[in-house]
C-alpha cells in the first residue's frame, strides 16, 4: 500500500508542477532524478538485516518512477495535433509500455539475487536514456517553435502563437482578449484556431505551439 500511496502522492505532486510551470521536460527530468539515484543506491548498497531499512527507504524513493509515464503520456498527447495522430502516437507509447513491462522483469536473474544487478543496471541504463532524450527533444521542440514563429512573421503575423495548453480554462478568455488587443493595435486581426481543420501537418500549421 505504501509504494502506491507515494506513486499517488507524486503523480499529484508532478501534475501541479506541470501546471505552475507550464512545462513538462524540466519536471521529467527532475522526476528522473528520483528512480536513478534509488536504483544506483540499491545497486551499490550491501544485503542484510542490519540494512533493511534502509533498503526499504531507497525502495520507496524508487517508487517515484509511477509519475514518469502519465507525464510522458501528455507531453506526446499536447504535441501532437489531430485525433487519428494523437490516437496512433498514444498506442505506440502503450505497445512500448507493454513491452517493457515484459522485458523488464526477465532481467532480474534469480541467479543474482539478492542483488540483481543485472535488472537494477537495466534500469539505470533506460532512466538515464529517458533523461537524455527527454533534454534532447525539448531542444528539438524548442527549435521548431522558433521556426513557427519565423514563419508567423513572414506570413504577416504578429508575434508566436500562445500555448493555451497548459493554463485553466477559466483564463482563456482574459488571455485572448489581451492578445487580441495586442494584435489590433498592430494592426494584424487573427482568428483563434483559424487553422484546426486544415489539412496540414503540425509542423505547417505555424499557429501550432509545441509544448516543452
């Protein structure tokens, strides 16, 4: 009960930093950071008795990985536009889900019990390639909202595009209405979405803002 109060507590936790940063790489990240050192702190730590409850500590520590997935789940879900993409990307990242959680367990070798460095190196090795490529496409997505807004001011737009995505909904129309203002007094009128049913990719759509 305890490791699924403390993935409870942490997915919470995660969700409201998300929200009061309106970015998701850099609590990835930071979440990352849990797991690894647990799971290197386990894979270093001595077996016993006399070390049992702080094996059971790191063991909890380790249980923040719960709050990686829904944020990596929602990082894809907010850059991708359209139902049957964010459907296709979404059953992608479930099939490696399901894989992992296969292949995953077969590496804890009963031969190396009681300290499974097999299983705990594999964890590390992941947890730190989903660090690195997590750094690795937010500046990749990054870059690409520079260029969008490049594209905005070559078409005659005034200013990027505004990431509604990641604020309440009850200020979206106070934000609108300033940016609409804003716009107007440059005179350049652009409508909200003017562009969320045309047949043209993410990376077309200049009025997409990818989410970091």
């Amino acid at each position: 009960m305890i490791p699924g109060a403390i993935g409870i507590v942490a997915n919470i936790i995660t969700a409201y930093l998300v929200t009061i940063t309106s970015r998701k790489s850099p609590v990835l990240i930071g979440v990352c950071v849990f797991p690894v050192a647990a799971a290197a702190a386990m894979y270093a730590m001595p077996r016993g008795v006399e070390y049992r409850q702080s094996l059971l500590a790191v063991y909890f520590i380790l249980q923040v990985y719960q709050s990686i997935t829904p944020v990596v789940f929602s990082w894809a879900f907010a850059n991708t536009a359209g139902h049957t993409k964010k459907t296709a990307t979404t059953g992608c990242l479930y099939i490696g889900l399901c894989v992992g959680n296969i292949v995953g367990p077969q590496l804890y070798l009963e031969a190396e019990k009681p300290y499974y460095h097999t299983g705990l190196t594999g964890n590390l090795v992941f947890l730190c390639i989903l660090a690195g490529t997590v750094i690795a496409q937010a500046a990749y997505l990054h870059y690409l909202n520079i260029q969008n807004a490049k594209r905005r001011k070559a078409a005659g737009k005034a200013g990027p595009a505004i990431d509604y995505s990641l604020v309440h909904s009850s200020k979206w129309a106070e934000m609108r209405a300033k940016d609409a203002a804003a716009r107007a007094q440059l005179g350049h009128i652009e409508h909200f979405n003017d562009k969320a049913f045309d047949d043209m990719t993410d990376r077309q759509n200049d009025d997409f803002v990818f989410c970091l």
